[in-house]
C-alpha cells in the first residue's frame, strides 16, 4: 500500500507542481531578461541628435548571460530637444506569488527587510492585512522558513486592538498541532508586544497560497473538493475539541491556505473570542456599498455584523449569537463555491448579501446536479439551512458525511493520514520547496539529498532537486537529476517540462520544444506546459505556432495571467498591437499587480502613440515590481517622450538605484537632467553610463549635448568626434560636430565634417540645412540658398528646413521670399510661435507693422493662453510705440507665465520708454532673477541704472554681461558711455575700441566713441567716428547731426552745410535738421536762408 501511495503521490506531484516559466525565465527568481523592440526613426528636430545606433545593433546582457539585440535610434533638437524614437525594454517579473507591495509611507511596521527579528529570523518580505502584519522570516538557527505574525504600529496604542490580537494568540496557540491548522509554534513577546511564530505556507506554483485561487483556476474537480471538504471539517473539528465554544467567524477561502502538495489548512482566527457585538470600530473592516469591490476578500462589520459579507451565516446578518453552526453555515458556502466555482447566491453590494442569506434559498443549477453527487448536494444544502438547528450540529457529523463519499469518488481516506518514511521524505520536500522559495537554494538541496537518501527512487525529489540547481544555473548537474527523475519514471511530465527549461537555458531551443511537447503529450491539462510550450515557440520565432499553444492552455485555465501577458507580448512581436493591448489587459485584469504584463502593456500602447496610455502601465510596473530597473526606464522614456521632463526624474534616479550598474539608464538620467537644464547632475550622469560602457556612443554624443549647452563647446567637440571614431557611419555624429562648430563661429571648420554627413546620408535634410547656416555665416549667399533648398526638397514637411532657407533669403534681402519661407513654416508646425515671430520680424523690417500685428492677433484667437505669443505682441507693438498697448501684452503674457523672463525684459524696455525707470529696472532684475546667464538682461539692467544717474551700479551689470559673454559688442559700447559720464575718457575709448572690434557694423559704438573723443578734444578722430557711423547706418539722422557740431568747432563752416543738407535730404520733416541748418547758415551770415530754415 506504501509503494503505491507513493507511486500516486508522484503521480499527483507532476500534475499538481508546474515549474511554470514567464518569458523563459519569469516565475523563477533567477534573473530577469530585457525584451527590446525597434521603435521608428523620424526627424523630430532642428539642429542635433541624440542617438544611440543608427540601424545599430546593440547587445544587452542581464545578469543571467542572455543576450538581446537593441536596435536604439534616438533623434533630438538642440533646442527644443524632442525625442523621435526611444528603446523600449520589458524583463520578467520573476515572481509566482504576485503580492501586492504596499509602499513603506502607507503601512507601518516595526521591522523592515533584512532586519533580524531576536537575532536569528531575518525579514525576507512583508504583507500588511487590516490590522496586522506578517513577516515572512529565515531562521537561521534552525534554518527554515517561518512566520511571523503581529499587528501593525499605528494600532501600538489602541488597547483594544492589543487586546484582540492577544485573543488571536492564545487560541492559536491552545489548538496545538493539527495538519489541517496553520501551526502557531510559540507567542513570543518583542518590543513589548506579542508575535506569533507561524508555520510557512508555500502554495502550489502557478498559484496563491490559498483556497480562493484553486477556484478562481477552475483546478478544484468533485473529488478535490470533497478532499478539501474533510481537510476544513477535520481541522475545524479539533479546534473545537481543544477550545470550548470556538467559532471562527470569518471561514472563507481566503482564510484556507493551501500547500504545494494540496493539504488544506485553516488560518486566520483573528476574529475568534475577540470581537463582541459592543466591541470597538475597525476602519478597516467598515462596509462599504462600492460594487467593484471584491466582496469575498474584504471583512465587513455593520454594526455588530461582522465576517465576510458572502460567507456570513443568517444569524450573523441579524446580529444574534453565533456558535459553531454559523461557521457550518460559512463551510457551505465554501463548499458550494468549490464544487461549482461560484459563489451561494449573485448579490453584490452588502444589503444585497444580507437579503440573500436571510431570504434567498440557495440551488445547484442543471448542471451541477447532474455533475454532483445527490448526498453531497444534499449535506451541502443542509449546511446553508437558515435555520441552526436545521444544519449538521458538530463538525464530527461533517466529517462522518463526508469520509464515504470522498471513497466513493475515487478517494482513499488513508492517503490523507500516512505516515513512516514517505511522511518523512515528504516533509523534507516542504522544507526543500520553502527553502527554495526563501532563495535558500544550498539549504534546500541539503534537504533534497536527505529526502533521496531515504527514498533514493523518489522521483519528484530527483527533479525537485534539479529545479533548484537551475536556479543556481548549475545546469549540467540539473540535466542530471532531471534525467534520473525522468529514468525512474519515464512518464513524469513535470521533469520532461523541467528539463526543457534548463535545455532553453543553455541554447538548445529545439531540444528544449521537444520536450515540452513530451509534456504535454503525457499531461494534456496542464496550463504551464502549454505556456512553456508557447514560449519555447516564441524564442524560435515561430510566432504563429506559438498563438495555437497559448489558446489551448486559456481553454484549460481561462485565468491563467500569465498565458494572457505571453499572447500580449507575442502580439506586439507581430506588430498586432490592438491585440497585443487586449491580451494584456485581460492578464491584468486576472492579476492587477502583474509587473510584465502591465510594462508589456505600455510597451504596445508606446507603439501605438497612446503615451498617456502608456505611461499609467508603467508606474503600475514599478508599483508592482520597484526592483527591476526596466520599469522605470520605461516610465522615464515615455515622460521624456510626453515632454514630461520635472516628472521623468524621479524615475529616472530610481533607475539608477535600483541597478547602479545600468549603463543605459544613466544615460537616460543624463538626458532628463538636459531637458531640466540641470547640467551639471546630467554631465554626472553622463559620465557614469560611459564607465560603464566607455564605447556607448549614444552616452558620448549625449554628453556632448550637455557641454555644449553648457557653452563648453571645445569638449563638445571632442565628445561628437570620439562618437563618430565609434561609429563613423552615424550621419548625427558628424552632423553634431558641424552645429557645435557652427555655434563656435567656426564656420569654415563646420563644411567639412556637415559635408561628411551628406555623404554618409545624401538624404540627411539636417545636415544640408546647417550646411545653409554656415554658408550664409560666411557670406556665400547663393551656395547656402542652394544648400537650404536641397534641405527644403529633402523634407519639405519639415518646418526647420523652410526656417533656415526662410533666414538665408533674409540675409540675401529677399524679405518677400523669406516671408513666404517663414510662413510656410508656420503653417507645417501648427503655428509654432517661433515662426510666427521670424514672419513678424520680417513684416516689421518691411515696415508692414500693422501686418505682424495682425498676424499675432489671429495667433492670440487660436491659442490665447500662449505667453510666448502675448511677449512678442508687446515687443511688435513696442516698436509701434504704443507702450501702453505693449505693457498690457506684456502683463498678460507674464499673468500666463510668471517665470517668462523674456516677458518681464520686454516689459521693462516698455517702462524705461515711458520714463518710468524704477519700475523698468524692478523688471530687468526680476529677468535676471528668472536667467541670470542672459547677457541681454544685465545690459537692460545696465542701461536703466544709467538713465537713473547711477553710474557705477551700471558698470558693475555690465560686468556681469561681459563675464557671461566677453564678445557682447552692446555691453562693451554701453560700458564705454557709462565711463564717458563719469569722465574716465581714456578708459571710454578702449571700451568702444573693444566694441567696434567686435562688431565693426556696430554704429551706435561708432557714435559713442565720436562723443568721447570729441570730449577729449580729438575732433579730428571725432569726426571719423561719426562720418563710420553714419556710413554704417545713413538713416540714422543723429550721427549727421553729431558731425555738425564738431565741423562747426573746427569752422569748417561749408563741411557743416553740406552735411547738413545731407541731413535734410534723409529726414526734410524733421524740425532738428532745419535748426542746425539755419545755425550753420547763420554762422555763414547768409541770414536770408537761415531765416527760412528756422521757420521751415
């Protein structure tokens, strides 16, 4: 009888213990795999590229050797920086039991992970409950699993609740020992409150470790459920012998705990002896009328209800005493939920549930009775009588009813009860499972070595052990055990999936399919072989092969997440994402915190450009799962993609901790800390991903990016070079080096390698544009419009190209021409306000004011909330001089926007026309409190301090201006007048030196320096300055003027009137130029025309 007992249990062993693998490796903690797709290249910026590898593979390893291929292409503008493609990334979950983590800030305890409770039980997880807190702990003095079980801090001062869970103990602890009891081994208290050391449940893989996830699965059959029936009666019956009067109150299968070999044990007796009708009010157990809730998990007390609202007995409902026979009444309806797989009556709101179980008279529907058998139906409806008295009175009569039918349905009572040496081979295999599930994986093998020394033919020890040295990828020795499990029961369709695992593992993909095939041949009704199966297929990519397989198994157990989650992922392999989403969306609707699926999910809404979509499946992958680096990566690339860039670094840094090795995701903080203008922590960041990998060239050309934002363009340059030495067929990295140049004003030096770049790619639109740039910057007009217009014909739905050719017939005073480039940039960008104002600034140039202020108009219709638009409004009308209409704009734009600090400069120009100083200078310093790196702020500052008489106030902004750009001409010349007034004359000649050598154009400076001179008493070199001065901007009639003056003290009287007359011809409505003709007539003695020019 021994042998064949254990010839059954191995039977059952192979049907009951799946060694379900996700992804190749995703129920096992052994590692996690990144699955990378290709996302599309397109040309989503203007003037430089991030990228990883053009059409570049590159390999990926996780920490279990396999290898992926990443094909990682990035494109992004050196201004606006908007991302056109990213890689995508997904891994394994990893974990069978996927618990809900709740965070640390949300639940309290007293110890954390890794924390050693008495010195010996290290935390090795911990779940939260309503009032309590177990955590799941290794001794290593006896090492073994154990729990341990307390409640929560923030209930430390509810006497109470203390007194309660005090209850909770001391009957867990009078029931002693029973197989059909979760076993309370000793109260001990810690920290002045008592723990209760529990024995460690693990439940069959592919599962929970309770009752309600064998019904949810559909694996409970008529004969399982009669098992699982005797189980509960007989652990219930020697409750009740031990301690008097004991009533549970909360059977349900939540409560029920099933271990991995399918032994059922009673748990939870929190609310035995401890509640009375009068007791206190729990929060966490307070009614609630959500229909979406799940009723049968959550504990309910209205009142003096208390329990399970689909469990409660009628008594319950009506708040009247309840004894043994209310939890006979909570067993039928367990029982009836097994042998059917639903619950006693359809209610779903608690009023509902009360009704029922007071009114309503439960059924076996037309089906069920056939299936049933009629005792069985009958002790079952006899258990859910309303009335007690009406119901089997002791669970000893449960017991009795049951012990025939269980043999009469195939069972043998005496299976549940044996004891000798396969008793005892089997408890090592508890011990070996639980140690293998607690990553004890040397202490396990120890315990399966002692299971085969005394059983040296037990099969399932054989492959257990095989299981176990997979997990420590001792994958030859695995084969071995596999293969021995195998010789002594060739029929043992749990080691053939076992050895197709390890098969995967080292390569061999067809081998590894065969004998996942062998599986399910010989066990036709296990969902895990099929999966496995499925995935064997997938990894060969025989993706429509693998579909069929996956089917087959959801046919067998339609709540199987993870068969949904693979169906999801070889979907979106097949591009079908609307799919791929679907199946996914099933899995985690089964399973709300499974990790993969939820990232799977995002991965197929990233592709479909559902990026909001996206974004909720990857915060609930990291909430699911914190510690796989993937998730978070994931979640910061689709905020980078959203433009979501504040929010993206959290994750992005959360990356970085949870696998400081991560290459890529240092990379990837090094871009988000760019986008926030946080350049110093991105340049870390940087340089940490290159470490790592010191031949990225995505992680070079992006720390280029960085130093060249940062204005350290020479290192940029560097960057951009050593990226394109590693991939000199990557068209951005030379194109890169060509825009750093072109920033660098070396625009000779930019022609070659932006011509590098067309001949890399002929088509490259970008680099051509910048090509135009650079030719238009050295003054080859016609060769950078040739170069704009193959840019433009290139990618002529780009917006970019129509600016750059917009800008070079600008240069080329084509001001018409330019417009219509202008606008037809607008029109590819939606009305992007960077084109509007290059329309507006050439509309202004054409003197068509009232044009561009009805182009900003018809923008401020369409988009009024935009401030950028409102600033350029008041800077056009500003021009128009009408300052009042200007300050209005300006004051909207900054109401929008307080940190627009181009707004506030703009207003401050606008106060400072106005006179009104204070106030403009209040703006200026509030700019350069919003960007203190602008030149232009400090220089404004600067110009104000001056009309205000402060001189010295002045030249200390402008030396702020020329720190931050010592080749600002404006600062320079400005300084020069400031130094002027002060009478520093000597020092004023050398600031508009250093101005008019920056800029010779620069006739203000021209005009600055004359008057300085002329103070110095150099009217010759005076004179000069104003005569270049008035050559480099004639329709300027001051710098005529000025050369009046200086002529007329040098009488050079006839020099002054044809000056002067030149004045006239430029500005004959001007009164000024006909006085200082009439002076210079007057000084001449010809009063007759002196007279007319005065009173012309």
């Amino acid at each position: 009888l021994l042998e064949l007992y254990r010839r059954k249990a191995s039977d059952e062993d192979r049907l009951t213990f799946t060694d379900e693998q996700t992804h190749t490796f995703m129920v096992d903690d052994d590692g996690t795999q990144a699955d990378l797709g290709i996302a599309a290249l397109s040309d989503a910026s203007m003037t430089e590229a991030d990228l990883g590898a053009d059409d570049d593979a590159v390999a990926v390893s996780d920490d279990t050797g396999v290898s992926a291929v990443v094909v990682d292409t990035r494109v992004e503008d050196s201004h606006n920086y908007y991302p056109s493609s990213r890689r995508e990334a997904e891994s394994s979950d990893g974990n069978i039991k996927r618990y809900s983590r709740v965070p640390e800030d949300r639940k309290t305890s007293e110890f954390a992970v890794h924390d050693r409770i008495e010195n010996w039980f290290e935390v090795i997880d911990i779940r939260w409950g309503g009032m309590g807190v177990v955590y799941l702990c290794y001794n290593h003095d006896a090492r073994e699993p154990v729990a341990i079980k307390s409640f929560q801090t923030r209930f430390l001062d509810n006497e109470r609740a203390v007194t309660r869970f005090v209850n909770e103990a001391l009957t867990w602890i009078r029931l002693d020992k029973h197989r059909h009891i979760v076993q309370a081994r000793l109260v001990r208290n810690i920290n002045d409150r008592p723990h209760i050391f529990l024995e460690h449940i693990s439940g069959a893989e592919g599962m929970g470790a309770d009752l309600r996830s064998w019904i949810d699965h559909r694996r409970i059959d008529v004969p399982k459920a009669i098992e699982f029936g005797l189980h509960i009666a007989l652990g219930m019956q020697h409750a009740t012998q031990h301690v008097a009067g004991l009533v549970h109150r909360d059977l349900k299968p939540a409560n029920i705990l099933v271990t991995h070999d399918g032994i059922a044990k009673i748990t939870d007796f929190g609310l035995v002896h401890s509640l009375g009708i009068d007791d206190y009010h729990l929060p966490e157990i307070e009614e609630s009328d959500d229909d979406h809730l799940n009723q049968s998990d959550r504990l309910t007390r209205r009142g003096a209800v208390v329990g399970t609202a689909p469990y409660l007995s009628p008594e319950q409902c009506q708040s009247k005493d309840v004894d043994v026979r209310s939890d006979i009444y909570a067993f039928g309806c367990v029982l009836y939920e097994m042998l059917t797989g639903r619950q006693v009556f359809r209610a779903r709101k608690f009023k509902e549930w009360l009704n029922a179980h007071i009114n309503e008279q439960p059924v076996f529907d037309a089906r069920s009775v056939q299936r049933i058998p009629r005792r069985l139906q009958t002790l079952t409806l006899a258990c859910l009588e309303k009335n007690p008295n009406a119901r089997p009175q002791t669970w000893g009569d449960i017991v009795d009813a049951l012990k025939p039918l269980y043999s009469e349905t195939g069972g043998e009572l005496l299976t549940l009860e044996v004891t000798g040496p396969a008793l005892k081979a089997h408890e090592l295999m508890d011990k070996g499972y639980s140690l293998t599930e607690l990553h004890r994986l040397d202490e396990a093998l120890e315990a399966y070595d002692q299971a085969i020394a005394l059983q040296p033919d037990y099969a399932w020890a054989w492959a257990r052990k095989g299981r176990t040295l997979r997990l420590l990828e001792r994958y030859s020795d695995a084969l071995h055990c596999y293969d021995t499990a195998l010789k002594l029961q060739p029929n043992y369709a749990w080691a053939w999936n076992g050895k197709g695992i390890i098969l995967e593992r080292i390569g061999q993909l067809t081998q590894a399919l065969a004998c996942f095939e062998t599986a399910t041949e010989l066990n036709a009704s296990e969902v895990w072989y099929w999966y496995n199966r499925a995935d064997a297929l997938a990894n060969l990519e025989r993706y429509q092969e693998a579909i069929p397989m996956l089917e087959r198994g959801l046919q067998l157990d339609p709540a199987h997440p993870n068969s949904w989650a693979k169906l999801g992922q070889i979907y979106r392999l097949l591009h079908h994402y609307e799919e791929a989403i679907s199946a996914y969306e099933q899995s985690i609707r089964l399973d709300p915190n499974y990790a993969w699926a939820c990232n799977g999910c995002g991965l197929a809404m990233k592709a479909l450009g559902r990026s909001r979509e996206a974004l909720m499946y990857f915060k609930r992958a990291t909430v699911a799962q914190p510690n796989d680096v993937w998730h978070w990566y994931n979640l910061t690339e689709v905020l980078v993609d959203l433009g979501d860039y504040q929010e993206a670094i959290k994750p992005a840094r959360e990356a970085t901790r949870t696998d400081p090795n991560h290459a890529f995701s240092w990379a990837k903080l090094g871009q988000v800390m760019r986008y926030v203008e946080q350049y110093d922590e991105g340049l870390m960041a940087y340089d940490r991903a290159i470490a790592l990998e010191p031949e990225s060239a995505w992680a070079i050309n992006g720390k280029g990016i960085v130093l060249e934002h940062m204005e350290r363009y020479e290192e940029a340059l560097q960057c951009y070079k050593r990226a394109s030495q590693l991939k000199p067929n990557d068209v951005w990295h030379w194109y890169n080096q060509g825009n750093v140049l072109v920033l660098m004003q070396r625009h000779e030096d930019a022609l070659l390698p932006l011509h590098q770049a067309t001949l890399i790619n002929r088509q490259h639109a970008r680099s051509w544009a910048r090509m135009g740039n650079a030719l238009r910057n050295l003054g080859r007009g016609e060769e950078a419009l040739q170069a704009c217009q193959t840019a433009t014909r290139l990618a002529p739905g780009q917006p970019w190209s129509w600016s750059e050719q917009g800008s070079t017939l600008e240069s080329l005073n084509r001001l018409d021409e330019a417009l219509r480039a202008y606008e037809r940039a607008g029109e590819l960008s939606s009305g992007e306000p960077f084109y509007i104002y290059k329309q507006t600034d050439v509309l202004s140039s054409l003197g068509r004011h009232q044009r561009a202020c009805e182009l900003l108009e018809n923008a401020l219709k369409n988009d009024s909330g935009n401030p950028q638009i409102w600033a350029k409004y008041g800077q056009i009308l500003r021009r128009l001089n009408r300052f009042e209409d200007a300050l209005t704009s300006y004051a909207r734009a900054i109401e929008i926007d307080p940190d627009n600090d181009w707004a506030w400069s703009g207003r401050g120009l606008a106060l400072s026309a106005l006179r009104r100083h204070n106030e403009a200078l209040e703006c200026f310093d509030k700019a350069i409190e919003l960007k203190i790196t602008d030149a232009w702020y400090w220089y404004n500052r600067a110009d104000e301090l001056l009309s205000l008489n402060r001189m010295n106030d002045s030249l200390a902004s402008l030396a702020h201006s020329l720190e931050i750009n010592p080749r600002h001409a404006e600062s320079w010349a400005k300084r020069g007048q400031a130094l002027r007034r002060l009478g520093q004359f000597e020092e004023s000649v050398v600031a508009f030196d250093r101005s008019v050598g920056i800029n010779p154009k620069y006739a203000w400076a021209w005009n600055g320096r004359g008057f300085t001179l002329k103070e110095m008493g150099r009217r010759e070199e005076a004179l000069a300055s104003y005569e270049r001065a008035a050559r480099e901007e004639p329709t300027n009639i001051w710098y005529t003027i000025n050369q009046v003056d200086i002529l007329l003290d040098m009488q050079r009287r006839q020099d002054a009137l044809a000056v002067v007359d030149e004045a006239t011809r430029i500005a004959p409505n001007l009164p000024t130029v006909w006085a200082r003709r009439g002076q210079v007539l007057r000084r001449l003695r010809r009063f007759e025309e002196a007279a007319d020019s005065y009173t012309r």
